[in-house]
C-alpha cells in the first residue's frame, strides 16, 4: 500500500513540475467597429481563421501552422488591415487609443521588433531607410523579422551585401523558408551587367516546350522580364509590339520571361496584348530562376543582347529601345 501512495505522490509531483506548452491566442479591441465584422488571419496569401467583433472586441484561440509567423489581420475588402508577427504566446491588439493599422500589440517580440523598425523606417528618405534597415539585418542575425527583411531585399541589395548578412544568420534562420530563398538567390545570382556576356538558362514556354535563350537567334535580342499581373507591363506592352513589328524584320527577337504563378492570367495576357514573340515561365513568381540569375528587383524589367551575346543595354524603353535598335540594325 505503501509503495502504491509514493508512486501516486511521484506521478502527481511529476505532473506538476511539466510545464504547459505555450499556446497563441489573440484578445483583441477596437474603436468604431460594427457589431458582426468579420476579422481574418491570413498567412502565405492562406485563411488561417476568422472571428466576428462584438462590442468593439474580437477573440482568437487559433492553431498557428509555426511559430513566429507573420500574418496579416484584415477585415473583408482591407478597409482595415495590420501586418502582424504571432508567437504561440497569449497576445493582446489594442486599436482603441490609434487607428486599426497601429494598434498596440503585446506578447510577442517578433513583432514588436518588427513593429519599432517600422516606426523607425516609414517616414525616412529611400537611401536612409535601406541603410537602417541593413543595419538592423546585420545587429539582429538571429531574429526571423531579419531573415523575412532580407529575402524582400536581396535582389535590391545585391549578392556582396546580401552573402555578408546572410553568413551571420543562425541555424535556424538559414534553415527557414526565408533562409532557403536567400540561398537560392547567392547560389542562382550571376548579377550580368552591360558589358557583360548573357547568363544562359532554359525554361518552359506556355505550351511546357522548353526554350532556351542561346537557341534564339538575331541581330539583337531583348530579354524582358514582366507578368499579366504588372500594371506597368501591361501599359508598356503595345509600345513593345510596335517596336516588335519594326524591327523583327530585320532581326530583332525578344525572349519574354513571366513572374507569374497562375498559367491561365498569363497566357490570357499574352493573347490580350497580342504577344507574338517567345514566352518563358516557370510559374514561381517573384522565385523565378531567370529573375534570380539576372537579380531582378522589379519589373518591367530587360537587357538588350547584342548578336555576339554581349549585354548592351538594360530597362530600355519605347523610343530609348529603337534609337538603340535603330544604331544596331539600321
């Protein structure tokens, strides 16, 4: 009977001292809000869940898929939205004080991190706001907030910067989804300037044909980098055809890469807009191989290819693009 009592004694003591695994959830208030609207978590572009305010106040007791993982808290259409770090730990967001988009958010240091960065960064001039920014990189190698920032950043930082920050990161950080971007990006980033010759790569066309870019021949060919998505893109792409339709003759070819992931928004563009050239894509996005090799940061985006393979010009556009096509073929 003895032994009996003393085993239940060690089981309960044992049961006590095991600590409890955190778990996330987020008590939320707001100001002005009407009684039903519907709160979403979302995460990589995915519903994570939803909850309704009432009395200003709103409750979430979700399963979160990592830890720390930023989400965006929003109501329908983003008429109120706030980007947002979760931990698994109790967090608190109070907007009653400050506009939905600056509530104070407690529990978490990811996101305050996150959050004093930003206050610090918004209002600064371009130059200033990168310098802080790598500046906060480089002094905080251990934090995800860091990891996130650099692989927005590498292809605008370049791969010297980029490979330098990187290297001081934790294990864990390099390990994570943001550290397998950054190390695709140094290990794919061949950074070919003007002067230099053409990176070779092959990809799929829209009818999963692959194409490479040393099999097209011409007196010059432009690489262009663009998606049905870029609003920018789009409003170039009749000048592009015109451009297309006088100096094709004459030998000029273009090599079209889309940042696109859905294959049906692009191939629809490319009818709309009347794209009658050679189109590539792998359909990663903003992961697109081609766009890593080349380091390209935003589009639209191309590099002029001379007949020998030499890079001769970069984000040339309309008439900038004939005069130089005009000087080689005319």
């Amino acid at each position: 009977m003895k032994k009996i009592v003393c085993l239940i004694v060690v089981i309960l003591t044992l049961s006590c001292n095991e600590k409890a695994e955190p778990e996330f959830s987020l008590i939320g208030t707001t100001t002005g809000m009407e009684d039903g609207t519907i709160l979403y978590l979302e995460g990589n572009s995915t519903s994570m869940d939803s909850t309704r305010i009432m009395n200003n106040s709103f409750v979430f007791n979700s399963k979160l898929p990592e830890s720390p993982i930023h989400v965006v808290l929003k109501t329908k259409g983003y008429s109120n939205y706030r980007f947002l770090w979760l931990e698994n730990k109790p967090m608190t967001f109070d907007a009653t004080k400050t506009d939905f988009r600056n509530a104070r958010v407690t529990g978490s240091e990811t996101e305050n991190l996150s959050f004093n960065l930003s206050q610090k960064t918004d209002s600064l001039p371009r130059e200033e706001r990168k310098k802080a920014e790598i500046e906060f990189v480089k002094n905080n190698p251990n934090s995800l907030v860091s990891a996130s920032l650099l692989s927005v950043y590498a292809t605008t930082w370049g791969k010297e910067k980029t490979t330098k920050l990187f290297v001081q990161f934790s294990k864990e950080n390099k390990e994570s989804n943001y550290g397998q971007k950054i190390a695709r990006y140094i290990e794919l980033n061949k950074e070919p300037k003007i002067g230099d010759p053409f990176a070779d790569f092959e990809m799929n066309d829209q009818n999963q044909e692959l194409k490479k870019l040393s099999e097209i021949k011409g007196k010059a060919i432009l690489l262009e980098f663009w998606a049905s998505w870029c609003g920018p893109c789009r409003k170039e792409n009749p000048n592009l055809v015109k451009t297309y339709k006088r100096f094709h003759p004459k030998g000029f070819e273009i090599f079209a890469v889309s940042l696109d992931e859905n294959k049906e928004n692009w191939t629809k563009a490319i009818r709309k807009d009347s794209l009658s050239w050679t189109h590539v894509s792998d359909l990663k996005g903003q992961g697109n191989e081609a766009s890593l090799i080349y380091g390209i940061n935003g589009i639209p985006d191309n590099f002029l290819i001379s007949e020998n393979g030499e890079i001769i010009g970069r984000n040339l556009r309309g008439e900038e693009l004939n005069h130089k096509l005009i000087e080689i073929m005319e």
